[in-house]
C-alpha cells in the first residue's frame, strides 16, 4: 500500500501522484486548470528559503504554489520515494549514534 501525503509536505526530489483534490468551487478550478487532475505525476523541485512557495512540475510546467494551497492537494508517494526515505532516517540515525560515540 502506498503512504499518503499532502502535496506541500514533499520534500525536494519526491514525486507523488495526484490521489483527491480538498479544495472546493474557484480553487479546485485553478487547481485544476493547472494540471492538478487526479492520477497526475508531481514532484517538488524545490522550496524558497522561507519555505514558502514551493516550486512544483506539474505535467511539464514548473509551478509555484503556497503551501496553504498545496496543502489542498492530497498525493499517494511513490514507492521508490518511500524507501529513499527510509535509507534517510536510517543514514540520519547513524550519524547521530557515531556523533554521541565520538563524545565518549
């Protein structure tokens, strides 16, 4: 089963498929009208410093979107995603326990 995740939660790299739109009447028509159809493949390119917005390609076009609208946007992570992350946390992991073993 794949994890689940709102769109402005992707860090930079993932890619996630569109699962459900949460925005309803003139938003969820923007949304729409810029690619965000369900089934549709999004990955994060990357976020300005403050965090927010956060650049998006979104069928061939770099998108920006605020997180309050992104947030809207509901994906299912792909699985190679899913273990990335995993291998992360666990790299992360690591080097906490070398860094604490290098204190002793």
């Amino acid at each position: 089963m794949k994890e689940k995740a709102c769109m402005a939660d992707l860090k930079r790299g993932q890619r996630g498929v569109i699962a459900k739109l949460s925005a309803y009447d003139d938003m969820r028509r923007r949304l729409q009208d810029i690619g965000l159809i369900e089934g549709t493949v999004v990955e994060c390119l990357g976020k300005s410093p403050l965090g927010d917005p956060t650049a998006f390609l979104i069928r061939g076009a770099v998108i920006a979107l605020r997180r309050e609208d992104a947030g809207r946007v509901l994906v299912r992570l792909e699985q190679e995603d899913m273990g990335r992350r995993r291998f992360e946390e666990e790299v992360a992991a690591a080097a906490v326990t070398q860094e604490e073993d290098a204190w002793d």
